[in-house]
C-alpha cells in the first residue's frame, strides 16, 4: 500500500465513526493486539515489517549496540553502551527498509514531546539523531517493568502509589503543553526503586502551554480500548480525555480487567461490561479507600465536563490521599519485578 493511501485512510477513518469501528474490527480479525495504536504501528509500520526490515550498524554514533529489547511495526528498541559516558541506554530506531512519513513524524513528536517536559515521571530522553537516513532515539535504560506485565490485580494501596506518579508525569506534561493520547498499562514503566515513569509520546499533541486550559487537539489517534467516549464521535483530543485513559488504566490495575467504554468496541464480541453494570469499586475491591474509588470513576464520566478540570486537581486529591497519616495501614508489599528488564517493545 502506497503511503499517500495510507494517509488518505486514516483522514477518513478519523471523521467517519462507522469506518473507525470497521478498522478496529479488522485489527482484532488479523490478529493485531487489541491495545495496539490506532495511528501508530498498524496500517504505516505493519505493513513495513511484512515487506522487510533494515539492519542496523552494530555503532550508530557513539552508541555500541548489545541486544535487542523488542521490536514492533514503528521500530526496534536496543539496549545500547554509550561509549562516551560509558553507561547503558535504550536506542530507539525505525528499521523500515523505507521509513515512512508518519514514522518520521512520530519519531520527531515523540522527540520535542518528552524534552519538553522534563519530569522524574516521565522517561528522559538524551539525544534524537539520525542513521544512514532513518531516526533514532536514545532514552534512560530503565531497569524494570511495563504496568502491562505486572499479575493484576495489585494491592489497591499500591495502585495508588502507582496512581500519584502516573497523575504527576500527566500533570507535567500537560503544563508545558503536551497531550499523550496514548495512556495505557503498556506505557508506563516501574522502575526497580518504584518510580513509575510515562514512555511512547510518538502520538502526543502540542497545545499553548500558557493557556489554563489547553485548546483541544486535531486528529484521532491512540488505542482503542483506552480511547475516550467523546474521540469515538470526532471530537478532539483534550487534557479531559488523557485523564479517562489514566481512569482506565487505574481502574484496570485495580481490578485485572476494563469495563465496556461506549463507542464501536463496546458492540464487539468478547467486550467487558459496562462501568454501572460491573458495579462501584468499592465493590469489586473490598477495602478500597471511597475517595480513591470515586477520582478514578471521575476520571470515567462519559461526560468530559463531569471529570476532573485538570490533572494538578486529581494530582492534589491523589496526594493526600496517600499522605502520612491520611491511613496508617497503607504500606504494601510490592510486586516483584522479576528477572525480565522492562518492556521496551512498549516504547515502539
């Protein structure tokens, strides 16, 4: 399929909800995972991966190649030595024989997005640079897990501690600008000391850093089983529809398992029930602190005017929710991490 073709597609798959619903179909018939991205490795890198891929160098600059960490259709992820600091680090590259134009703007949205915003949060990247013709990446090497390889359900009190940095990174990204549009269990990484850290702006959008409330932003794009109700029906990406992924995601390390969100993969076989019929939180998760419960099923009104305003108010309820004293038996075990270092093909 030609690239012009491509971007005519996605054109129409965005302002035509019917055609939205056919694309998410044939994902799930071609076997394509059904958290992979709308707009991301589908219909541009998919296909590049089935014609062929490019091998690169064993050095791209002063970056020495060890092993692959995973690979997917936008591209590979290598833990990689950096020769002049000698330390470890994660290379992100394309590897399409021909790397098209989407993935070249993927790569350098991802870029601008997280040196924007420079947070403990959210994963740093050090360097954007370019390989015989094809972009590269190089971030921290985080020695951990994605959320989306933990055994949920976790201890709701450890959700939590999970849920106020999540909350800060979103914050953070928000102030100076940024959009995810992407929030997802698979793109958020737990260091060993913890620290949960955002990854995989690749489908970010740029909106006036200086406005309190940030102009919505154009396109549709992110995952279907994370996208809000209103993107379903054309409306824009805003600050309102990352919050009800960080709804989901929370809501899914909470209780192993998503309700049905409204819009074509609610009708699909196989789809979960919807949030009233599964019943409040603090239902399905017997001692979970109501005022948790209740910012997480805000951040799930179908309305985007019933959920939080901004991610500082949720960062502020989340924080005192977890502040000492606020419950004098919140400490939990961890999950452990295991011996498989982190999920860098959630990065692609």
């Amino acid at each position: 399929m030609e690239t012009g073709t491509r971007v005519d597609i996605h054109r129409h798959a965005a302002e035509c909800p019917a055609c939205r619903a056919l694309l998410v179909a044939a994902v799930r018939s071609e076997g394509v995972p059904s958290d992979a991205p709308l707009e991301s490795s589908w219909l541009g890198g998919r296909m590049q991966v089935l014609g062929g891929s490019w091998k690169p160098p064993t050095e791209v600059d002063e970056f020495r190649l060890v092993r692959l960490l995973g690979r997917g259709g936008m591209g590979a992820v290598y833990l990689a030595h950096d020769t002049s600091l000698d330390r470890h680090v994660a290379l992100k590259l394309s590897i399409a024989l021909q790397p098209d134009t989407h993935t070249l703007e993927s790569f350098a949205v991802e870029a601008r997005a997280i040196a924007r915003i420079k947070h403990p949060n959210v994963v740093t990247v050090f360097r954007a640079g370019e390989v015989q013709g094809r972009p590269y990446l190089v971030y921290e090497y985080v020695d951990g897990k994605s959320l989306a390889e933990l055994r949920l359900p976790l201890p709701w009190r450890y959700v939590l501690d999970i849920a106020v940095g999540l909350a800060r990174g979103l914050c953070a990204a928000h102030q100076r600008g940024v959009l995810h549009r992407d929030l997802k269990p698979g793109n958020a990484i737990l260091d060993t000391d913890g620290t949960v850290k955002l990854l995989d702006f690749g489908l970010a959008a740029f909106v006036e850093a200086e406005l309190r409330m940030p102009r919505a932003a154009p396109g549709v794009a992110g995952t279907p089983r994370y996208l809000a109700p209103e993107l379903w029906s054309g409306a824009e990406a805003t600050p309102q529809s990352d919050l009800y992924a960080l709804g989901l995601l929370l809501y899914e390390l909470c209780t192993g398992g998503l309700p049905r969100t409204p819009g074509p993969l609610s009708r699909m076989p196989g789809a979960l029930e919807p949030l009233g019929r599964c019943g409040a939180l603090v239902e399905r998760v017997p001692g979970m602190d109501p005022e948790f419960a209740q910012a997480i099923e805000r951040c799930l009104a179908e309305d985007p005017q019933q959920r939080f305003t901004r991610a500082e108010v949720l960062c502020g309820v989340l924080e005192r929710l977890r502040a000492p004293g606020a419950d004098p038996a919140f400490a939990a075990p961890r999950p452990e991490h295991g011996a498989r270092p982190w999920g860098a093909q959630n990065m692609l």
